[in-house]
C-alpha cells in the first residue's frame, strides 16, 4: 500500500521514523513518501520536502512566512494528486496539516491522524473540522482520549511513542563521555528563532558554574555557525545528533518547551523549562491559549513539577536561582524524579507506533 505522510518539525520527524519502521514491518510491500526530515528519510521513506523549510513558530512569525507556507501548501497538494496515496498520514502541525486534511477529504483520500493538535489547549472548535476530515484520529496523551469523548468522537489512544524511544535508547552503550566534569545540559530547541531568543540566557550560566560542564544539543537541520555567533569564547561543547547520549550523562538541563521537556523527564535529568518568544506572539498566546503550564510534563500530570520560566521570567537571576537547586538540593531533585516516575507510568505502554501502525493499515484495509 502506498502511504504519505506529513510531519513539520524534528519530533514529528523522529515519530514518523519510528512510524515508517512499524509499517514497514506490518506491510511488507509498503511505498511511503513525507515530508519530515533525515530520521524519516533513513527509515525508508522518499523524501520530499525537509521539516526546515517548514518551521516556524509563533502567531506573527507565521504571518511573516505566509507567502511560503501557502506555496507549500499548493505544492504538497500537487504532489499527494501525483502520487495517489492509500492513506493519508499527518502527524502534529495542525496549521498546515490540517488544511491538507480538508482538502484530501475532498479528494477521497483517507485521512489518519497521528498525535493530535492541541485543540484542548486552544481553538477547541477545531475538534469540529477534525471530526468532519479526519477517518482515524491516535493520539498519544492520556487525557486527550477523555477530551475527544466530550465530542463524541472516538480516537485511538496507543501509548507516547517516546516511551520505546527512550527504552531503546537506554539499552545501548554509552556512546561517548563527553566532559571530564559534571555535564549540564543545553537544549535550546531546533528553529533558528526558538534557538536564538532563549540560548543567551542560557549560556550566561556557564560562569555561574565553573565546576561543570556545559554541553549544547545542537538540532540537526542548523548549522554550527548559529551556535558559535552566539557562544563566542564561551567553554561550550556542541554536540550534534546525540541528544540523548548527552541527556544519559547530564546531571541537570535547561530546555525550551516542547517534546524536548518530556524527553528529558523520561531520562530521569532534573531539569528547568525556558521560554522566551515574540512579545507580540506571547501576549496573543496568553489571550487565546487556556492550559495551565507550557511544558508537556506538567500538563500531563497536571502540576507543576518542573520550574518553568517564561518570557520576561527567563533572565539570568532567575535561570542561575533555579538551576542551582536542580544540581545542589537533593530533596528538591528527588522529588522531581519521584514525580517523573509517575508521568513514565501515565504514558503507557511501550510500543505506541506499531499500534498507531496497526491502526492505519486497518483504516485502509
């Protein structure tokens, strides 16, 4: 069978890899085309257009990139004409996604869902439109099964797929040391913008704390020269493509919201979440967005389990004041680790894209 799918940023990548892995093991004679990155790619998909083209975050960032995304658009539904898919498959990025869902409905092409928009975040109506072009919504959170009941839809919930991610990865060896002293870890995020609001306040710590480490997770799809403007003399390490070797070795990260909080949990590494985006995007976000914190972990939980400092929060006194409590106070990291233990059991089971594999191919057969 013949499957396209959609991802837009490195975590759709990294779940549509783990995705194609499972379909390719369910349906021996599978063709899949995406859009996603160099994961997806090496999985054994074709790969038509690179998630870094596509990124972009933030209400007037996106309104600034208009004329391509709408090219995009165009382009993508040529090619899914083209290529004449069974299915369908989009994963997140609800902006793009979404529109493509409508159109492929239209089409008569079979449309599934993987890992749902954050419609219980904000825009709920949306659940309306998904219902109308979505055949198959799976989703990954534990609440987000309860949430589409309300709407009288029925979603298949299999798991978060990070969960045999970070099984898997916690089996292997260690693939480097990569500092003689205590490591801390940098996740800035993967878009140029994310990466260049919030990684100086970050990497003000590193003169704070003279006894360890500091160690940049670098996204795969940047180039070094983004990094080293920005780090100048600074005693840095980057590291590209080893995001969770670093992770394995860290005794405390500073994270940008998203996927990257969660992964971070799951490795069981105290950390502290950092968000600082457009003034104009975040005020129009505080008027539209209803959920309580900006971090998967606490959402999930429901508590705020992890420090999270957002905007004009994220200054230097306040990242050093929290950062010191993760390495120094061991009642405080207990206690946060104890709560990671709960969110890993809150996740479910560990094979969460061979079910989401399973439910496609039922869609379509």
């Amino acid at each position: 069978m013949r499957y396209y799918i959609i991802a837009g940023e490195a975590s759709g990548d990294l779940h549509g890899s783990n995705l194609i892995k499972a379909l390719h093991r369910q349906d021996a004679h599978a063709d899949i085309r995406c859009w996603g990155g160099n994961k997806m790619q090496a999985a054994g998909a074709t790969l038509v257009k690179h998630y870094r083209e596509l990124a972009f975050m933030g209400f007037v960032e996106v309104i600034t990139h208009l004329p391509t995304i709408f090219k995009n658009i165009t382009f993508c539904k040529a090619d899914i004409a083209q290529y004449k898919p069974d299915v369908l498959v989009l994963i997140d990025y609800p902006g793009f996604n979404l529109r493509i869902a409508k159109w492929a409905k239209e089409q008569g092409i079979k449309v599934a869902y993987y890992i749902s928009p954050q419609v219980w975040a904000w825009k709920e109506k949306r659940v309306v439109q998904i219902k109308r072009d979505v055949d198959r919504m799976i989703v990954i959170l534990p609440f987000e099964k309860d949430f589409y009941k309300k709407w009288n839809y029925d979603v298949a919930y299999v798991g978060h797929p990070l969960i045999e991610v970070v099984n898997e990865e916690k089996c292997k060896p260690i693939q480097q040391q990569l500092a003689d002293k205590p490591l801390v870890a940098i996740l800035p995020g993967s878009r140029s913008q994310e990466i260049k609001a919030k990684l100086p306040v970050m990497l003000q710590m590193v003169q704070h704390f003279p006894q360890y480490s500091f160690v940049i997770a670098q996204a795969p799809s940047q180039p070094d020269e983004l990094y080293k403007d920005m780090i100048g003399s600074a005693p840095v390490t980057l590291v590209k493509g080893g995001t969770y070797n670093l992770l394995r070795q860290a005794k405390a990260a500073l994270v940008t919201s998203g996927t990257a909080t969660l992964e971070t949990a799951l490795f069981a590494v105290p950390e502290v979440v950092c968000y600082k985006g457009n003034a104009l995007s975040f005020w129009l976000a505080k008027k539209l967005v209803k959920v309580k914190y900006i971090s998967l972990v606490n959402l999930i939980m429901d508590k705020p389990v992890i420090k999270e400092l957002i905007q004009d929060e994220l200054n230097e006194t306040n990242l050093k004041a929290e950062l010191s409590r993760l390495l120094e106070d061991n009642a405080y990291k207990a206690a946060m680790r104890k709560d990671y233990a709960e969110l890993w059991h809150k996740l479910g089971n560990s094979h969460a894209s061979d079910g989401a594999a399973a439910e496609i191919i039922s869609l379509i057969s």
